[in-house]
C-alpha cells in the first residue's frame, strides 16, 4: 500500500489503440460519461457529445450525482480526512500499467503506456486533502484537523485508468481519467467501519498546461467526482449523525452532588471482591484505553484526565456490558475526571474509604493494563511514602502498575477505595520499575467537586423499605437514641418559630423529632457520630445532606458545625499529622465563614486555638531543625580553624554540604539561599516539607 502523495507516469513504447467519448444527461438530469454513443437520439436523451481525444476508448461511464448537503435535527459529530491511499491490483510488485499515451491531431497514433509509480514530483496529496475538506464543510458537515477524534473519512484508491493525449500540431494536451475509490466512515470509539462506499469518478477530454500537470488536473477533478458521488449517498449523513442522550454538564463553579457509598460494616477485599469487579470500569476514547471506577449508581466514573484527553464521549465497559458515557468535569493538573454513563448501570457503586492508609498498608491495584482484554487484572503491594509534588499530594507504591492501569481503582485490606492509579516509572524494557504513584480518593472528589448527595427520588414503598437500612447504615438502629451529645439546641430542632427553646434533654426531644420524622436531626447526629470517630469527609457530606431537609432555624446550627466545629476537629487532626499546608487552608475557610456571621466571637477563638497551635508547632520545628544542623555550624567553623577554608558562595556551600555529612541529614534538608560577608556566614536551609531554617554566625579569628 502506498499513499498517493504523488503519482509518477512513464512512458514503455507499445502499439496504437483508438478511443471516443460522449457526455449526456438523462431525464432525472444526471449527467453521465460513455464510451458509446447512447442507444437514443440526442433529441429523446439530451446528450452532448465531447470531442473525442481517440476514436476509441476503453474507459467506462460514470454517473454524476451531486452531493446532499447535511441536514439532520441532531448536529454533525466532527469528521477527520485521511490522505487518499493506494490499494491498486498487483502494485506490491512493481509499475503497473495504468493507461496509454497518445498522439496527434486526432490523438490516433499510440506512443506508449502510463505506468503506474511511487515517487512522482507534481501531484501532491494534500490538494486532494483540501478539496475533500472544502466539500464536506460547504455541505454543512463539521471536519476537524484532529485525527484523533471518533469519525474518521478513509479512502482506498481501488482501481485507476488514464488516457493522455499530446497534439503537437496546436500545442495542446488532454487527459481522460477515471478512477474507482472506496470511501469509509470508520468510527474510532466502536473500531469499526460505520460505511464503506465504492464510487466511480472521471474527468474526460481535460486540457489544462502540460501532460504532467493536465494529469494531475485530470485526477483531481476525477477524485472530487467520485467524492461527490459518495456525499450523494444519505448514509453519509446517518453515520456521523449520532442520537445519544446528553446529559446536563454542570458548570465549572457547581458542586456535584452524588450519592457516594462508605462502609457500612467491616470486610476484607476477598469478601467485597464481586462488588469490586463489576465497578471496575474499562474506557476506551478514540485512541487507546484506559481504567475507571464506578462511584455511584447513577453511572459516575472516577478516572484519570489523560484517560479522556480532549474527548467528550466515551466506551465504558462495566461488569461486561457497554456503556456511552459522557464527561461532566475535569482537571488537568490534578489529572482526574468525572464521566457519567448516559444510562445508569445496574451496579452498586464501589465503597469509598473514610480512613487514610499508613505507610506500609497492603494495597490492591485494580485495572486493565496493557489490553482491554486484560480487564479486572489485581495486583497487591505497599504504600510506600506519601509524597509531595508540585504542591500535590501522592501515594508512592511499589505495586505493578502499567499503560492501562491509569484512572483505575486502589483499594485497602478492607476493600474500600483509597486512591486512583496516575502514573509510574517505566523502564526501556516497558516493565515497571516499582515506583509508582496514586492520588488520593478524597483528593479527586474534593478537585472535582464532588460531595455528598441523594440518589434519584424513589417511590413511598421504595423509601420504607429502605429507611430501616439507611439508619444502620448512619449507626442508628430505627428504636435506639445516640447516646452523642448534639450542640443542636432543642428549641432551634423541636420548636415552632414563635415558641422558646425549653431545656429537654437531647433523648427527648430526639424522641420528639423521630415522631416528627426530622430527617435533618437523624443526619446531624449522624455527622456529630463521624466526626468523633474522625471520618471527617463523611461528617461533612451529612452535614451537608442535613441542611436540604432542615428548617431555617436548625440550617444556622448545621451551618457552625459544618464551616466551624467539624473543620476545627478535623485542623486538630490534620495538626498531629503534620499537615500544616491543608490546616492553613481550612483557617483561611473558617475565617472566611466567620465574617459573614454573626457569633463571632466564639467562633474566631477557635481559630486563634489554632493558630496559636501552629505558631507553638512552627517554633518547636524551628528549634528541632536547628537543632539537627547545628553539627554543619560546627563542622564549618572547624574546618575553617584548620585550614583557614570556608564556602565561598551557594555552589560552594552544597558541594560542602553533600560531601561531609551523613545521608540521614542530607537526606532531610538542602541547602536553599547562603551568603558570606568577610567572616559572617548565613545559611538558609530547608526541608522536603519546604520549612526554612537560618543558621547565622561569624567565623572565629585565626
């Protein structure tokens, strides 16, 4: 096969041939190309006879349609055009023969034969190209310079005949061609052809410049009539035009509200195995594939944004069944997506993990890599650090992830989703090095702007039978009261607008609101539950749901606990973990929320508490870092009595620093800013968590 980037004709001497042509037009006003005289009388068919270039020719007739401008209610999906390419009988071996050369005034005297080759100079494929795409745009179809894209227009040159002629006694020359090209509509998304349509094209009796360009000329006009012939044709437009449900996209400054799964009771990954491999999801875009996760019921995926790349509808392949789905959201930088199938599986959604893993927990990495036929493919490993990079937080595992695995789930021993697969180091030999990465689940949710919501609106029966299941799944059993004690105020959960609030105890007025069915109260106690036993994302998510089914005087308590008490818990905790980036965000959060409240005063304590706490942590680093690079001080002073040597400057400073002290403290900090004034030294240094210390001090005198 060879791609008609050019068409190279040479000339074999051989013997002489005759050859005549006509042009008519029928009664449906088709025009038409022969090679014989029509059987009617020119008055009866309305036909117009060429001037032969031969007497006699062996070119076949062609019908001219024109071609049918796209028309459809559902709008065009983009068409990508490849340049045409040659599948011609026999062209493996070698020139074949593909037309004759004539001469003279009556183009009768035969001077050689046409011989078809690769590595001609003057037709090149891309005017084809154009030409292709002018047409298509001018008929209303949308063309896109993106191969990579779902519908792609290919086109096979099957068979080629070409005539030429050169009148020496004018100075002309002519060329009659005619061509047979099979035209393919592939769809990249489904790997198979949508249409495929064989059409004749000719251009006969063409005179323009030379042999060589009236050739080209020729070819030209021929590949644009059997294109025209092809976009005559209504399954063109049948097999762009795509009817799929679309859903509503919510706009970038939308929260996602999704009805999100979280244990309910503890398993293993053996036990919660079945569930797992049916929300593992399979996606294949245009150009490749990639892994996903169910994450709810109504059909959304969690998965990678490379996953997707610049698509917007994809092939999601669900406990072996197919899936249209379509992208809702994503973000590049934190390289996570959001798709929804447009038909909601019958699947139970995977279960999200409220804890967050240790380094050295057994981890299960579930995927398809390499093949899409190497689906729901396990692997087992560690976390083995968590890492910072570019401001991001990671997972480091030495599990055996590969091309495919991307976007796919990661769970903990007890089968909860923990993270999703994003990358890893690969070696030349394409195997896995052991240093892979994952991002965090509630990293992707909270990028993506998912929270906590409701499943679609069930009927009366539906919801009794499924309230007994929903209490136990928030700790309650339908007669028992939490023995937690709530900061909601009776009188804001079990009094009218008008009324007092009266000193109740919380059991009563409990009692008081499931007699009620108070929704919002079962949901803040349901939070207050969470938050103690800190499954923070989760005790927002309640609260979050608390607040659609709560009256105005209860939304303001559900509002503190929400901006306030569960952020100040979950800062305290963040603190112990040393996670001082994220605690400074949600100080900013709660500051924020205080300045449009009214408690003030109560609630800025809280956030002084913190800051405080930061402040005393800060100076307990500074100390401890200090501490643990007072040997670099000493041993520069040292080396300076002894050899009356000291750094110079920054570069100086590194080498020194690298080469005479230990890896457990080279490994923990670098040497980050240093200046030296005549015998007065200041280092700043700083470790992987981007806290600085100074050390300052002043060379002794020799």
């Amino acid at each position: 096969m060879c791609v008609i980037r050019f068409i190279i004709l040479t000339y074999i001497i051989t013997s002489t041939a005759y050859a005549g042509v006509y042009k008519w037009v029928d009664d449906q006003g088709n025009i038409h190309f022969s090679d014989s005289h029509p059987e009617a009388s020119s008055a009866d068919q309305g036909f117009e006879t060429v001037k032969p270039n031969k007497p006699h020719s062996r070119l076949p007739q062609v019908k001219v349609a024109y071609p049918k401008a796209y028309n459809k209610n559902i709008p065009a999906s983009p068409l990508a055009v490849t340049p045409l390419k040659a599948e011609l009988p026999d062209a493996q071996y070698g020139e074949i023969s593909v037309g004759t050369q004539w001469a003279g005034y009556q183009c009768d005297k035969k001077v050689g034969k046409l011989v078809w080759k690769v590595g001609n100079t003057y037709l090149a494929d891309e005017s084809a190209l154009k030409m292709i795409q002018n047409t298509l745009i001018k008929n209303n179809y949308k063309v896109t310079e993106n191969l990579e894209t779902r519908f792609i227009l290919i086109s096979k040159l099957k068979k080629i005949i070409v005539d030429t002629c050169d009148n020496y006694d004018e100075g002309t020359s002519k060329s009659d061609v005619y061509l047979k090209i099979e035209w393919s509509v592939f769809d990249s998304l489904y790997r198979k052809k949508q249409i495929s349509i064989d059409t004749d094209g000719a251009s006969y009796a063409s005179s323009y410049g030379n042999t060589n360009q009236n050739t080209s000329q020729a070819i030209l006009s021929a590949i644009q009539v059997s294109f025209d012939n092809f976009l005559s044709d209504q399954r063109v437009a049948d097999s762009v035009a795509i009817n799929i449900k679309l859903l509503d996209t919510p706009n970038k400054f939308e929260l996602i509200k999704i009805p999100l799964r979280y244990p309910e009771e503890q398993l293993t990954f053996k036990q919660r195995s079945a569930i797992i491999k049916k929300t593992a999801a399979t996606i294949r875009n245009v150009s490749g594939h990639g892994s996903g996760v169910l994450i709810s019921s109504q059909g959304h995926i969690l998965t990678n944004a490379h996953v997707i790349s610049e698509g917007n509808q994809f092939l999601v392949f669900l406990n072996n069944e197919e899936y249209v789905a379509q992208l809702l959201r994503k973000d590049v930088k934190r390289d996570v997506a959001l798709l929804q199938t447009t038909t909601a599986p019958d699947i139970q959604a995977t279960v999200i993990s409220q804890t967050l893993p240790d380094v050295g927990d057994t981890i299960y990495v579930v995927g398809s890599p390499l093949s899409e036929s190497l689906k729901y493919t396990v692997t087992s490993g560690i976390i083995s650090a968590q890492r910072e990079r570019k401001g991001l937080s990671y997972y480091q595992t030495d599990t055996v992830i590969h091309p495919g695995n991307s976007g796919g789930p990661v769970y903990n021993k007890q089968g909860e989703l923990i993270a999703i697969s994003v990358s890893g180091l690969i070696s030349a030999a394409g195997t896995s090095m052991g240093i892979n990465y994952l991002i965090p689940v509630n990293d992707a949710l909270a990028t993506l702007g998912i929270i906590q919501g409701t499943a679609p609106e069930k009927t009366a029966t539906q919801t009794a039978n499924e309230e007994g299941q929903a209490k136990s799944a928030f700790g309650f059993k339908t007669t028992h009261i939490t023995k937690q004690k709530s900061t909601l105020s009776t009188g804001s959960f079990s009094q009218k607008p008008s009324e007092p609030a009266t000193s109740t105890s919380t059991a009563s007025s409990a009692n008081i609101l499931r007699t009620n069915k108070d929704k919002a109260f079962d949901l803040y106690q349901s939070a207050l539950n969470a938050k103690a036993n800190r499954e923070f994302q989760r005790a927002i998510h309640l609260l979050q749901q608390a607040l659609d089914a709560a009256t105005i005087k209860q939304k303001q308590v559900i509002f503190d606990e929400l901006h306030i008490d569960t952020p100040y818990a979950y800062a305290q905790y963040l603190i112990q973990q040393r996670d001082i980036d994220e605690v400074n965000t949600i100080i900013n959060r709660m500051k924020q929320y205080v300045s449009q409240t009214r408690n003030r005063i109560a609630n800025l304590k809280k956030i002084e508490q913190l800051e405080t706490t930061l402040q005393h942590l800060s100076s307990a680093e500074q100390a401890n870092m200090k501490a643990n690079l007072t040997p670099v001080k000493i041993y520069i002073i040292e080396t300076y009595l002894t050899t009356g040597q000291a750094p110079q400057n920054l570069q100086e400073m590194k080498t020194f620093f690298m080469t005479n002290f230990r890896s457990d403290i080279t490994s923990k900090f670098k040497v980050s800013n240093y200046e030296r004034q005549g015998r007065s030294i200041r280092i700043i240094f700083e470790d992987y968590s981007e806290n600085k210390t100074t050390l300052s001090f002043t060379l002794p005198s020799q």
